[in-house]
DNA sequence: GGTTATCTGGACTCATAAGTCTAGTAATTG
DNA sequence: CAATTACTAGACTTATGAGTCCAGATAACC
C-alpha cells in the first residue's frame, strides 16, 4: 500500500520512487468521467464499475487512486465547480452605465445559475447530503461564496459611483442571486423544466435588473 | 388478484365481495408511514420492509394494497402535501392594514416554504424526479400551486382597494415566493443547514415585506 | 536483468433491497 | 358449516453495486 493521495509531495524532485510511477493522465481521465457522470445520475445512480468503463481505465486503478466512492465524489465536485465558475465573469466589463453594467452581469450568472450544470450539481448535493454535507461546504466556499464576493466588488463600485444606494451590500448581492434564480431554478431541480429557453433567461435578468433599480438605484 | 386501487368502487353499497375486507386502518398506517419515510430518508434511502414494519403490518399486505414502491411514493406524496398545506391560510384575515396582512401572510408561508417538510419533500421530489417527474407534477399542482391562487387573489384584494399598483399579478406572487425563500430554502435543501431559527425566519419575512412593499406599494 | 509498483481483466465476497411465494391464520358472506 | 379473501411471518429469488483479490502484463528504477 503506498500513499493513495492524488497529490504529490512537496515539490523536491521525488527521483528515488521505485516502482511504475502512477498515470497521472488516468487520474484525470477518473475525476472527469465522474464528475460528469455523477452530475449526470447522481450518487447512488453512478455505479464505480461505470467510472472505471467511462474512464478506460480498470476498477481497481479507480481505487488505487481514490480510498473510497465518497472521496472520488468529492474530488469531481471540487473539480466541477472549478470548471463552471469562471474566474473571468465580471473582468471586461465596459463601464457603459450602471444599468448596462449590471445587465451584462445578471446575464452572465443567470446563465451560470439557471444552466444544466448548476442544477445537476445542486440535485447531486442534495442527494448526496445525508452522507455528509463536506460536498456541500466544498462547493459552496468555491461557487456561491465565491460568485458572492465578486457581486459585491461589483455593486460597492456602483456605490462610490453613487450610482447605487445600498445599506447591506451582502444582502443585496444575495437578493440578486434569488431573484436570478427566481422559480426556474427550482423547477428545474425537481424536474418540472427540462431544457430552459433563451427568452426564459433573458426575460428573468430583466425582471432582475427592473427590481433591483427599482429598490437601490440612488435618486439623484 | 383483487383489484389494488385504495379507492373504494362507485358508492353504491358494495355488499357482496365475498372474503375478508380489507383493512382501511392498514392502509392508511402504510400510506403515513410511507410519507414519514420517504421525507426523511428519500426515495432510495427507504425500503419496502421498512415502511412495512414500521406500519405494523407484513410486506405482503404493502404489496397487496400498493402495486408498487413508485406508487405507493406517490400516494405518500399526495397525502404529505395535503398534510401540510393548510386550506386555511388566508383566513380569518384581520384586515388591518396591507402591511400587517402582507406580513402576516409571509409569516405564514415563510413557516410553510422553509419547514422541515417543505424542505424534505423538495429533496424527495429531486431524489425521485429521474424516476419519473409525476410526483413532481402533484406536488406542484397542490402545493405551489394553490399557493400560487391564494397569493393573486390576496394581492388583487389589496389592488382593488388601491393600496398595490401591481400590473402583472401572478409574476408579484412568483416573486413573493421567491423572496421568501430567498436562499435560506436552497441551503437546508443542500444541508448547510440543519434548523432553522425563529429569527432567520422573522429577517426573511421582514426582508420581505420591505422590498414588496418598495415594489409595488402604491404611492398616494 | 532484477526489483518494485502500477495497470488490466475478471472473478469474487458481501450486503441490501424489490418483489414473489408459501403455509397457516383470521374475518366475512352465504 | 364452506367458500373466499385478507393478513402474517418468513423464506426465497434476483439484481445491483461497493470493495477485494489475484494472475499476468507493463513501466519505471537500480
């Protein structure tokens, strides 16, 4: 039994490891297929001999790389909220106005919220959350948490521009995420929305941005 | 094989079916301790044998009254959201003042929306929806639904005596859901949170009111 | 080449759970 | 009473899936 962390140790040249030196492109090739099919059919729907198969790898390798199902699980879930976050959503903003502005951001996290892999993530948390909600505390630090912050960066910029006229920056920020999610997000979770439509999108961020105006834009 | 449906034929006095009648007592003891399962531990996470024992009663006797698990959930369903949505919600309204009716209105589906089974029962219904979306279906229908009716016909209450300026009213009442939700509903449903406090519940419906208010508030 | 460790493929154990079957018992009608 | 249907208790069948084991092949190091 050798060490089965995915990990390397520190980074001093590690030479003198005997043996075959683990794959490290199967190791990818693990976590992706996982991940996609752990979103796909949840925890207790994805069987590991199908990782394994998705993988091209054995199942035995699967566990040579991973102790356990739930390790793999969480290891594809940090993975997954990594790939669909992007750590680019509100650079190359324009700084036409505050109402251009903030449709362009609405825009691009409703799609991020309201999207397949958004909804596959949170039902697979919820399925998976009696075995221990680590997944959840995983993905929320590195999705919402993160997406959170960026809001707020966002909306005090407004702020000392003047432009906007809010107390509780946190709460706002989190009102935006409710109203983008609106009931689509819902819906779709139990299965009442299968594909959602580009004008569904478009016409939540304008209810969005008409509220939001509404309640914060600074008279002047 | 007699027939499996619980329901009883036309009302006609049904006298000459020959054995031994079934026990109606017993049928209900499964369908609630069915409903009481499948809320706390999901649709997988619950077995036939135990539904069986904890009805008192054999797992033949399930399967005589039940064809099916699938069936015998959605039965389980349908009693739960008749359980816990109270018909008289908006009653014995006091008429005070819109704002104390709207509030008092909030608290209560603020009680409803973010219980216990509120929350366990949108976890079933997402555990179980790859499994057909039928159970959502009649989930929605008579709970979000009905709530959705009762919430128009109090806001159009309050249009018609002047005090709300509300052009589309079934999108108000989407989106009073929506705020009373806010994200509390999706972080017990992911289990990031175990209970919930009286004073979460309170801020949520504050927050609430405040914003509707700002909204659609008519201004005199 | 020898050693060590990984990878493969498949057989294997073990547990769980849906649904069936059976033999016996209880309740109801005729 | 006999016939009929419901209920019980438990054994049973079947399928699935997590995790293990093993024999042989492969890739690195010395």
């Amino acid at each position: 039994m050798t060490a089965i962390s995915a990990e390397n140790p520190p980074k001093s040249k590690q030479k003198s490891v005997r043996g075959r030196p683990r794959d490290t492109s199967k190791n990818k090739a693990i976590i992706h297929s996982a991940s996609r099919l752990f979103l796909e059919k949840g925890f207790d729907g994805t069987s590991m001999d199908d990782i394994a198969k998705r993988a091209g790898v054995s199942k035995q390798t699967v566990y040579s790389h991973f102790a356990c199902k739930e390790v793999l699980c969480s290891e594809a879930i940090s993975l997954a909220v990594k790939r669909y976050s992007p750590d680019t959503a509100l650079e190359n903003m324009e700084e036409h106005s505050l109402e251009a502005d903030l449709r362009a951001v609405c825009d691009k996290f409703a799609r991020l919220l309201l999207g397949d892999d958004s909804v596959a993530m949170a039902n697979l948390l919820v399925t998976s959350a009696p075995k221990g909600s680590e997944f959840a505390k995983i993905y929320w630090n590195a999705g919402p948490q993160a997406m959170h912050g960026k809001l707020k960066d966002f909306l005090q910029h407004w702020i000392d521009q003047g432009a906007l006229s809010i107390d509780d920056t946190s709460k706002a920020a989190d009102l935006l995420a409710t109203l983008l999610k609106g009931k689509v997000h819902f819906l779709r979770s139990i299965g009442l929305m299968d594909t959602i439509s580009e004008e569904q999108i478009q016409e939540n961020v304008e209810d969005t941005v008409t509220i939001f105006l509404k309640l914060y834009g600074a008279k002047i």
